[in-house]
C-alpha cells in the first residue's frame, strides 16, 4: 500500500527479450541488459545487420529478376504492337506494391508519433522528478533560513527581554538549541544538493535527440511518400523519364528502409532487454552518476513496503523537536509574559515561524515521499517500455512493408516502363491526356 | 512551488471555444460549459444538426448532379463503340476519390487511437486517485485501530503497574488521553470515508462507454476501407454488380460519416468549452456528487499557494500529540522503570507503536498533500483536453475527407459503370481477366 501501481513488463517486452542473441563469433549471449560489455554490443550489432543480409539479399534479387527479363525473354520486333501477355499483371502489381507502401507510410507515422509520444513521456517524467527534487531542496534551504533568522532575531530578543529570570533563559535557551537541531536535521534532508546529475538536462538532452529522431523519420515517410505518388502518376501518364527517375529514388529508399529497420530492430532488441527488468541497471547508473547511498535510491526506485524511508529517523527527530519547541514556547507565554509584556512580541513572532515551519515540514515530509518520485519513475518506464517500444515496433513493420512493397515495384517498373509506347519528345512538356485506367482496351 | 506543472488549455480548445453558438431560435449563447442548461444543449445540437444539413446538400448535389447526367446529355445510339470523351477523366476522378478515402481512413484509425489513448488516460488517473482515497482510508483505519489497541493493553497494563505512584498513573493517563486525541483527530482526515462518489466506478464506467466508442469506429474504418478496396476491385474487374452494390454501400457510409461528424463536432465544442476552463465545473459537480466541504476540494483540485492546507491544523495537532506521548513515555521510562521492572514491557512495546505510528503518519501526511491527487487530476484533464480532443479533430478530418471522397465517388462511379462494356451473365461468375490499367486502349 502507498506505492503507485507500478510498470509492468508488457508481451511484446518479454517476446524480444526471449530472442536469442549471439556475439561475432556466435557464441550465445545473455540478454540481460549490459550495454557496456562488448559481447551484448556485438549480439546488438549482429541484429542490426541482419538488416544488411536482407538488403543484400533483396538487391540480388532484384538483379537476378530484371537480367533473367532482359535477357531471356525472345526478342520481340520492334515494330510490333501486339501487348505482352503479362502487361496488365505487371502495373497491376505495382499498383498493388505502391499500395501496400502507402498503408506502410500510415503505419510509419503512426508509429513515429507513438515513439515521440513514449519519449516525451519520458522527458516530462524526468522534468516531474527534477520540479520535486528541487522543490526539496528549495523548501529545506527556506525552512533552515527562517529558523535560523528566528534564533538570530526574535529568540535574541528574547533572551534579552527575560535576563533576569534565568530559568526562563535556560527555557529560551532550550529553544535555541532544538530549533538549531532542526535546522541541522532539516540540512541533512536536501539529499539531491550538490548531486552532478540533472534530470532536467537529461530530459533536454532526451528531447533534443528525440527531435532530430523524428525529423528524419518524417522525412523518410515523406520521401517515400513522394515516390510512391510519382511513380503512380508517371504509371499513369506514361511519362519514362518520371518512371525512370523513380526507379532509382525507389532504390534509394529500399537501401534507407533497410538501413532503419536495422536500426530499429538493434533498438527494439536493447530496450526489451533493458524493459523486462530495468531496476537494477537504472539503479546502478543512478549510483555511479550520483554517489548517492543505496538505500536512498532503492527507496524511490522500488517504493515498496519492504524498503523503509531512510529519512523516517531525521523526520521523526525534527518533528519531535519542533512540537518541543512549541511546548517550550507555550511554557514560556504562560510564565514570562504576564512579568515581561515586551517578551510577547517575539514569542507570538516565534509562534507564527512556528506554524509556518510546520506546514512546510509536511509539505517536506510530502515531497520526500517515494511516491511521487516512484510514480515519476513509472511514467518515465512506461513512456519507454510501453509507447515508444509500440512505437519502434510499428516502425519496423512500416521498414518491412516499404522494403517488401519496393523491392516488387522495382522489379515491376522496369516491365511497365518497357511496355510504354514511344513518343516524340515534346510530349514530355505538353501534358499528356491522362491515360484512361481500368477501361478496356476495346472500348 | 509544490505545486507539478499543471494543464494548460491548447491552442485548439481557445480556437473552438471561440466559435459563436446559438439555440434553436438563433440567439447566441455563452461558451460556457453548462450541459444541464436547456440553451446550451440546443447550441450543442445545432453544431450537430449543422452536419445534417451538409449530408442533405451533398445528397441534392449528387441527386442533381446524376440525374444532370442522365437526362440532359444526347442519346447515344446503343451499338455505338466510341468512348465517352470524359470515360478516363471520370474513372481518374474515382480512383482519386477512393485514394483521399483511404487516406481519410488511416487519419481515423490515428484519430480513433489517440482518443482511446487520451480516454485511458483519464481512466487511469481516475484509478490511480481512488489508490490514493483508499490508501488514506485505508491508512488512517490502521493507525487507528493501532493506537486504539496500545491504550487498551499496553496503557492498561502500565497504569496497573505503576498503580502504587499517583503521579506516574498520571503521567500515564496523559499519554492515553493524548493517544486518544491522536485517534480522533486522524478520523477526522478519512475524508473520503463514506462518500457516495467512487472514482472506480467512474473510471469503469468511463471504460466501458469508450471500449464502445473505439469499437464503432473501428467497424466503421473497416467498413469504409472495405468499400473502398471492393470499389476499386470493381473498377479494375468492370463488374457491374459489385460497383453497384458499392454505390450503395458507399451512399450508406457518406450516411454514417456525416452522422460521425455530427457527433465528432458537438462533442469537441463541448468539450473545448469544458477545457477552456474545468476548475469551475468539476469543484461545483464533485461538490454535488460527495458533499465535501469547498476548502478540501479547492485545496486538491487547485494545488495552489493561495489554498492553504485543510488539514494543517488536524495534522500539527496529531504530530504534537504523538511528540508529547513519546517524551511522556520517556519521562516514565526514566523515572518508573527503576523502580517497577515490569514497566519496561509495555513501555518498550509502546514506544515501538509510536514508532511505527509516526513512520505510517509521514505516509499519511504524504497521502494527504494535495500534489498527488492534484497530479492526477491534471493527467485526467491532460488525457481528456490534449490527447482526446486531438483524437476528435483528427476524426473529424478523416469523417469531412470521406464525406468528400465518398460523395465524388457517388458521383463518378455510375458515370464509369455506365461505360463498361455490356457482357454476358456468364462472365460474372467465370472471374473475368483483369484489365490493364494505365495501359493505352491502342496498345
């Protein structure tokens, strides 16, 4: 109880993270995550060019496709007029490929705006967590002047004020001392002072990639985007040179499709891996970016009942101390101020800083929570390992269906583009009538 | 500070809160969110009724536009082979039209996601507070029932012991009285106890009705894509049947995309007029719903420096109460427990509940701060005004995209169905060749 419900490791996290992985030599590697060893970088590495195969593979292909068109069918006359048997199959399945692209494209944006959207997650997460933390910090240095300007000030007064009953100094005095315990107490809360790491630079520095990431993603769906139309409206105007021309983009975006389904799937690969049990690693990175004790960050990073909060005994302390104070200050409106009317003053001054300090010791006690620190962690986690692994995910079937869809319009175009009439030049600039699709030949 | 960067109404919903409304009688109305009011209800159904309106123009146009088509152009002689000089033009304009309804569809299946994504997270915020209600219930019963047991045995047991010294059995009945009072102030911090209101059930019920939501759509995305590919596979095959029976579904469809958007766009007015400003509404509804006093409601639903902490006073009097039982304890610690040995027991016992009494009342005073529920609160809104009404608009889009692609498919497809060639019954069933697109009628 108290700890938010938490991030749990989704299906398709524990489908990738079940994939076998092998280092250069093939030996087998564990798939925990370990992005520092060599073995898990090469067994990451390996994955990505497994993208490379198949790119090699497909670009034999379509070599051995279109050598096999050109060179082994009869040679037809030149003047003949009769189609080719296959002619309609030809465009109709790069019709289809150009098609299937389009539907990739849907699926790429879809997918590139569900991994912007678990990244930004992430980076407001990592804003959250560093808004509380220096709220802490911010509250602990506020609270430590506001006592201590009280003990300078109004407790001063005071013990001027009530020289000469000594006793009532001693209680004054008592004051001074539990309020300087508080302070000193209170000091050793603002745990994240000093810490090298900022989780707002983390977050800008998350984001700042994040941009460029999706920039040329977009960029990628757009350039194919384009293709896909151009080479339908070249199909349909018969223009060669359109046809021609988008031929070879086309093959410049099977190479990039190829090249960022490697990339995602190295990705996807690694974030499974770190996703099915992030807690130990984020745990020791945070350790060694920060030099925090352990019990402090296991306290945030798991929030559960079996870690307690290793700031429970200086709350305890300063909370005792402070309802001390107050009795203190009580004892002495009761006793001194009915002998020394000037003492009231700064004792009900001492009282309002009082109050004041006490709510904001449970705004403290609030902030220092796991809680909300936890919660932040989960968002964070569920940002990555939830969103923008559907995301990533979504990206590689767009980087498959483009691949597969590009590779048969490669092989189509050149047969369509083969079956064009030849026409004089000019009619490349005077616009062309549209081709009359789907109507028979007949008609 | 203190206070997690909250929600900020997006440049959307001030665009379409500033849309002018009107009832039935066309007299404006304020854009302020007042779904109970009768005014406001008519403007909502007059932004909906504004897409009946466009469903009867296009129907006319079509109407128009076919009937222009079949009377008024000369007869041909029925064996005529000449094509229509428009065939290619019209069947171009429908391939077209399909393509802009294929986009339409993908821009709905994001627009549909984002909704159920902005709606599960308003759920899940949901969830996540009722956690929070109940483990602050759930807290407090627990402290409760642990101080309750501690002055029925262990306090017992000690005022037994110490029996032969009055002032120790005073010292001791101080500590139950103030143990006593803890008990009662904490009581009062139960706030939910007993509230008719149960975010759960809010939460299951939002579920279920966008479970729904999501599913309709869905059913009517693939509908239409279906209509689309079965369109075009008509065109391709010039099966007159199946383009008819597309020409109706497709009149179906243009029907259930221009109801979509009646709906689409009433709620995202209403909507935009509840996120320009929702602090007013929910503090008044949940008011009405549970009964709790404003300064609580204001205190978690603003999270401000301005709202002070309704629970403040509750809880510096119980953390002053457990500070004064604890020195108590200690005072008889030091006094009692060398002269009767048995003390010791239940004073040790004691002092460990009031250990764990204050670690649970941290957790409680971390419960109670308005950060997490107010968190919440913004996620809900956040899911509700950023990610839902995004979804909405993009649903928008994909319904006025198909209303146009599928009125210019209505008004092409029997223009084009007109010029397939007449075949025999036979054909139909035999699965007739496909014809060559984009391929020139003389090839």
């Amino acid at each position: 109880m108290g700890a938010p419900p938490g991030y749990r490791p989704s299906a398709w996290v524990h489908l990738l993270h079940q994939l076998p992985r092998a280092d250069f030599q093939l030996r087998p590697v564990p798939s925990g995550f370990a992005p520092q060893e060599q073995e898990y970088q090469q067994a990451l590495l390996l994955v990505a060019a497994l993208a490379g195969l198949g790119l090699g593979l497909s670009l034999i292909f379509i070599a051995v496709y279109l050598i096999r068109f050109c060179c082994c069918r009869p040679p037809e006359p030149p003047g003949s007029k009769t189609p080719s048997p296959g002619g309609g199959c030809v465009t109709w399945s790069c019709i289809v490929a150009l098609l299937a692209g389009c539907i990739g494209i849907g699926i790429g944006f879809y997918g590139n705006s569900e991994t912007s959207d678990g990244v930004s997650q992430l980076s407001s997460a990592l804003l959250h967590a560093n808004h509380t933390l220096s709220a802490i910090d911010h509250l602990v240095l506020e609270m430590v002047e506001r006592l201590g300007e009280a003990v300078r000030t109004e407790l001063t007064t005071l013990e001027e004020v009530l020289e000469p009953r000594t006793e009532l100094v001693a209680a004054a005095r008592g004051a001074r001392r539990q309020a300087e315990a508080v302070a000193q107490q209170l000091q050793g809360l603002a745990f994240w002072q000093g810490v090298p790491l900022s989780p707002l630079q983390v977050a800008e520095d998350v984001s700042f990639v994040e941009e460029y990431r999706w920039l040329a993603y977009v960029l990628l769906l757009l350039l194919e985007l384009l293709v896909c139309l151009f080479t339908l409206l070249g199909l349909a105007k018969q223009s060669k040179w359109l046809v021609i021309v988008m031929t070879v983009m086309s093959l410049l975006v099977l190479v990039l499709s190829w090249g960022s389904m490697g990339l995602e799937a190295a990705t996807a690969v690694g974030l499974s891996d770190f996703c099915s049990n992030p807690d130990p690693y984020v745990l020791n990175l945070t350790q060694e970016e920060t030099g925090l004790s352990s019990d402090i960050l296991s306290y945030y990073f798991l929030c559960n009942q079996a870690v307690s909060n290793p700031f429970q005994q200086r709350l305890t302390l300063s909370q005792r101390a402070l309802a001390n104070i107050h009795s203190q200050l009580l004892g002495l409106e009761r006793e001194a101020v009915p002998q020394f009317p000037s003492a009231q003053k700064p004792l009900l001054s001492l009282e309002e800083t009082l109050n004041v300090t006490e709510g904001n010791f449970h705004q403290l006690v609030a902030l220092l929570h796991c809680r909300g620190l936890h919660k932040d962690y989960g968002a964070a986690l569920r940002g990555l390992c939830e969103d923008a692994l559907e995301g990533l995910l979504f990206l590689l079937l767009f980087s498959l269906l483009s691949a597969g869809a590009l590779a048969t319009a490669l092989c189509s175009l050149p047969r369509a583009w083969a079956l064009f009439p030849p026409r004089n030049p000019s009619a490349l600039c005077s616009g062309s009538r549209l081709s009359e699709p789907l109507l028979p030949a007949g008609l």
